[in-house]
C-alpha cells in the first residue's frame, strides 16, 4: 500500500495523490470506435452484424427473457432469489419515494409558470460482461426507468460463449418486467442504441457502464447532433474510505478490496489522520488478498492532520464512492459536498450500496461527483415548464416585457408581447 502524507506533501505530491488513471483517450482506440459507430449509422443491421461477428464473435440476437427465467427459479439457490427480490422491493420503494413532483406557481395574479415531469419515450440499457452479466446493474437502471415511465426499455449485454441468457440476469429482468435481451455489446451495441439498427430501435438516453470502447462509444453517440442523451462517461471504480482509530482495520481493508477487485485500474484510497491505522489495514489488505488469491488494484493511504482535513480532501477528489468509518459518521457526511454515493458509519458497508440499500449504484467517477449525482427516476425523465396567462395578465406584464426587450435590442419580441397589451 502506497503511503502518502497529506501535511507535508507538496502541490504537486497532493495531485499525484489524488490522481487518477490515464490514458483511457487513446487515438487509436478511439479512431476505431469512431469506425465501428460509423459503419454501424450508415449501413445499420448489415453494419452490425459485421462489427458483431468481427468483435463479438456472434450474430445479435433478440433473446426472450421467460425460459431463462423459469430455468433459474428452478435451479439457482433459494437464497441468492430471495436477496434479489429483496433489492427489488427496496430500489423499487427508494426510487418510488424520490421522483421528482410536478409543480405550478401562481408567480403573479393570472401568471402561473408550472414545471412538469415527463417519462422518456425510449431508453437503451447497457448490461456489462465480463466475468458475469452484471445483474445488479440491471436492477438498478431498470427500475427507477420503470418508476420513471418510460415507454420501452432495450436491453443489451455482450453475447455469452454458450448463448442464451445469464439465469441471474434473465431473473432479475423478470422481475424488471423485461420480456427480452439483445446479446450484443461493446462499441457497436452503443452504436444500435443510438441509431437503430435492423430490430433495435433507436433510443432517446443510453444508460450503463461498460469498457473504455463503450465509454468512448457512448461520449461519441452522445456528441453527434440528433444523437441520444447518455448517463454517465463511467471510468473506473472508485472507493475512498475515511477512517479513524475507531474503525476496524478488518473491516477498512475488506470494504477496500470490494473495490479493487472490479479491474487493475480501480481506484482504492484510505485517508486517515492515524499512522497506526495505516500499518493495520496495509498488513489486513494484503492478508485478505492472499486469502482469496485473486488480483486486484493497488491501495494508495493518505495520512491527513485531522477529520476535518479528511473531509477537505474527499470535496478535493469527488469519489464515485466514500465511506466515512468513523463514530460521528452522520455529523461528518454533512460536510461532503463532492460524492457520488456516502456510506456512513461502520455498519454501512459499501457492498450493501452496490446490490440492496436502495439507491442506484451507478455513479460518476472521474471527479464528475462535482457536477452530477448518480442515476435516479430524475435520469429517464425531463422537465417541461408550462405558463398559463390570463387575458389581465397578459395586459399588466406585456409593457415591462416590452421593455426588457427593448433593452437586449430584440424589438420583434417587444412587439409579440406588446400584441398582448
């Protein structure tokens, strides 16, 4: 574990501190997504079907979720179906309670200005690979977009060696009311979302994580003019956990390590203003990785003056995820303003953030916590302001809009207000 010490440290040791991975805007990488987007808007389906079988190694193709179901209810544990219906409920419920409410104000007698919320029509969910189809990823798109209204969901997700669905994942569409999924990933399935290709519709907003080819895939999509909406540009994980002599060192290393685990790129930083604190958790990081022999991220440690320090440095680096392992968990969590999800306290382990708490565990990385909250109901959804004017309003406001006009030199829009008057 990397050691840094924070009050000491000079400018530009505090930025190598905090820094994170580069070289993620490769040329070559991304002239080749720019080729496969290309090829898949301009030719569509035959477009891809070539890009599939080139990178995918397989045709796409429309999957129907219900006999991968009903496989899995009869084959997978009763526990792990159970857990699933559990985060279910409660993503379900959270989001059910934080969608967003229409409004409408009367700002002057006989001028209401009102705000209203309204589902997407069409949105593209892009499930990752890997190791496993990611099925907690779907759960966490899925509902707050059915929360949310909107009209169709599509599905995708990299194409299994074997075929046929994941029986995690076609349970945890079931449960998402999700009839179908297309096995097709990477660039060239964000390319299909975003301009339709054969049966794949063209969607308004494309949601997911994926590889740095979907990240790019997707920035790009969403660049073009007409192109779709997209969540998040989703880099690697990302955990910083602020511990004091309180916490269990047990406990620091494994909830470090839950992150570490996702890629060699994720990004895993203790903060703490105890050197003692530091040597227990290096000693248990490396204990516990040897124990489950696998491979995963280096861990950086920053030695800080104080908690408030901690704090300062947490706004500083904006994490996709911070957990505060501290006593005064709650107290301390009001003065983060930078995070994509906080968890806090010693029992809020960020593992139960990413399968069953609650809220959606897609999250913005890169420092993007400065400016953007995770996905919610509030992603798949846009406002439309609506103003209602009485024929007395509209003859009291028509002079001073007039006037304001006037005054940015637009006389055509002082004259449409003056018709009013």
């Amino acid at each position: 574990m990397e050691r840094i010490d924070w009050s000491t440290g000079n400018e530009e040791q505090r930025r190598l501190a905090l820094a994170r991975p580069q070289g993620r805007d490769d040329t070559g990488m991304l002239d080749a997504v720019r080729v496969i987007v290309d090829d898949v808007r301009s030719r569509g389906w035959d477009g891809l079907i070539e890009q599939a079988r080139k990178i995918d190694g397989a045709v796409p193709e429309r999957i129907a979720v219900a006999p991968f179901a009903s496989e899995a209810r009869t084959s997978l544990p009763t526990e792990p179906q159970q857990a699933m219906a559990m985060a279910a409920t409660n993503i379900r419920a959270f989001h059910a309670a934080t969608r967003p409410r229409d409004v409408a104000l009367e700002t002057m007698q006989g001028l209401t200005v009102a705000k209203r919320w309204t589902a997407l029509d069409r949105a593209g969910l892009y499930i990752p690979g890997g190791k496993a189809p990611l099925f907690s990823t779907l759960l966490m798109l899925a509902i707050p977009a059915e929360v949310a209204g909107v009209g169709r969901l599509t599905v995708v997700t990299p194409p299994r060696p074997g075929g046929g669905i994941d029986l995690a994942l076609a349970l945890a569409a079931e449960m998402c009311g999700i009839d179908a999924i297309w096995s097709v990933g990477g660039a060239q399935a964000i390319a299909a979302l975003a301009f339709g290709a054969g049966e794949i519709e063209r969607v308004d907003l494309i949601c997911g994580p994926g590889n740095k080819w979907v990240s790019a895939a997707k920035s790009l999509v969403a660049s073009i003019p007409g192109g779709p909406g997209i969540d998040l540009p989703a880099g690697p994980s990302e955990l910083m956990v602020i511990a004091d002599d309180s916490a269990d060192p047990a406990v620091v290393a494994a909830d470090l390590l839950s992150q570490a685990e996702h890629d060699l790129d994720a990004q895993v930083i203790l903060v703490t203003p105890s050197a003692g604190l530091i040597e227990k958790v290096a000693a248990e990081y490396d204990r516990q990785a040897k124990a489950m022999d696998g491979t995963y991220a280096s861990a950086r440690a920053v030695r800080c003056a104080d908690l408030g320090e901690a704090m300062a440095i947490a706004n500083a680096y904006a994490p996709e995820h911070l957990s505060i392992a501290c006593d005064e968990a709650d107290v301390l969590a009001q003065s983060i303003r930078n995070a994509g999800a906080i968890f806090a306290g010693h029992g809020a382990a960020e593992t139960f953030g990413d399968y069953l708490a609650g809220s959606s565990h897609v999250l913005p990385t890169d420092g993007a916590a400065r400016f953007t909250g995770g996905v919610s109901t509030m992603t798949f959804m846009k406002a439309i302001t609506v103003q209602s004017v009485s024929r007395d309003a509209a003859r009291r406001i028509a002079a001073p809009a007039a006037a304001l006009a006037r005054l940015e030199g637009l006389e055509a829009h002082a004259r449409a207000a003056e018709a009013r008057g």
